[in-house]
C-alpha cells in the first residue's frame, strides 16, 4: 500500500498540479492565493464526500516500544521519524545545490527562461518539483496519520502549520526549517503538557506555528529577503 500510494499519488498528482501551477503562472498574485486557498478546500471537500467527516484510525506499523531519556518516554517510532526527516532534509539539500536539476528548481521560481537557456525544459522541471514535492507530502502523510487519524480536513491544512518552520528556515534552507520544525513541535508538546494544569493554554498548542510565523515575518529585519 505505502509502494502504490507514493508511486500512483506522487505521479498522478504531480502531474496534475503541474499543469494547475502552468495555468496560474501568469495571473496575479491575488488570483494565485485564491487558486492555492481553492485546490485545498476541494481536496478537503472531496475528502470528506468520499470517506465521511469522521476521522479513521490508522494503524501504527513502526515499532512502539519505548525507552527513558532524563525521565522522558521515547517511542522508537519517534526516533524513526525524526531520523528519516533528517536524512530527507540533507538528501533534498544536496540535491538542490549539487545537481542540474535541483539548481533548475530553485532557479525557476524567477526566471522559467533562463533555466531554459542552461539546456533544461522548464516544463519538466515544474513537473518534477510537483513529483517530488507530492511524494515528500505523501510520505508525511504516511507517517503523520498513525498519530491524528485519517481526517481530510486535518491532514490538508497541515501543510499551513509548517509555514512556521518554513519562515524559520527563511523559505530557503532546509535544515534550518527541519530545525525549525523540531523546535515547534518540541514547544507544542511542552505546551500540551501545561494545558493539562492550565485550562487557559489549551489554544497554546494549535496557535504555536502560526504565531512562530508571524513573529519570524514581523521581527525580520529591514532587507531580509526570502531566499531561493
């Protein structure tokens, strides 16, 4: 099931959010928000018509046993996760700075035809990133579900709470943003815990990314640019 769901979702849906992002190319930047704000709430829409409103559990397939780290349990399915986001993050790192391909997806956010120039279609570039970018959300996904459940609406807004890490890693490095995101996360938990005893900072957890993103944008200094 983890083998059909990268290969057929990765591809089919790469391909199709590729054309989606060629058509939006040129609009305005307002048409593109609505696009982007669109797709999800169709995702999330077309979800809960198929599968219901109610959220499915999903069965754990990593290891649950657990172990002591200073007085704290630690699941090794913990530590597979982590790990494998790691080793992700790096991979896509240098995937991005060493190769033809990678440096084509970073340069064509700007300029589709100077990637062109260089000998690469800029068509299957876009088509490539959206592969990847697919199979990368399809992976979380996997991994992600055993601990939320199977719920259409939760899983698709997901991507919105990593815009936190994303600022974090200044929309350009990716271990800063894998950091980024362990530290978010590391905050959501410590809040979770004082929720318990504190009935006031049950909102804490959920608002956490969204206030790490608004606090990284608003405190940036003056000149600091999104990088590519």
């Amino acid at each position: 099931s983890l083998v059909i769901t990268l290969l057929v979702v990765g591809l089919a849906f790469g391909f199709l959010m590729e054309r989606v992002a060629y058509f939006v190319a040129n609009a305005s930047s307002t048409m593109k928000v609505v696009a982007t704000i669109g797709i999800m709430l169709s995702l999330s829409s077309l979800f809960n018509i198929r599968y219901g409103g109610i959220t499915k559990e999903f069965p754990s397939f990593l290891p649950q046993e657990t172990f002591r780290v200073g007085g704290v349990n630690i699941a090794y399915e913990q530590v597979i996760v982590v790990v494998m986001g790691l080793a992700l993050a790096i991979g896509m790192t240098v995937f991005f700075h060493r190769t033809m391909l990678g440096r084509g997806m970073r340069a064509i956010v700007d300029d589709p035809q100077l990637v062109a120039l260089v000998g690469l279609n800029p068509t299957t570039v876009r088509r490539w990133a959206w592969i990847i970018g697919v199979t990368f959300a399809a992976i979380a996904g996997v991994f992600i579900a055993p601990n939320i459940g199977l719920d259409g609406t939760t899983l698709t807004l997901l991507v919105v709470e990593g815009f936190g890490a994303a600022a974090i890693g200044r929309f350009s490095s990716l271990p800063l943003t894998y950091l980024g995101a362990v530290l978010i996360q590391v905050g959501v938990s410590v809040t979770t815990k004082l929720s318990v005893d504190h009935p006031s900072l049950q909102s804490v957890p959920s608002a956490l990314p969204f206030a790490v993103l608004f606090l990284v944008l608003l405190l940036s200094p003056k000149g600091w640019q999104i990088g590519r």
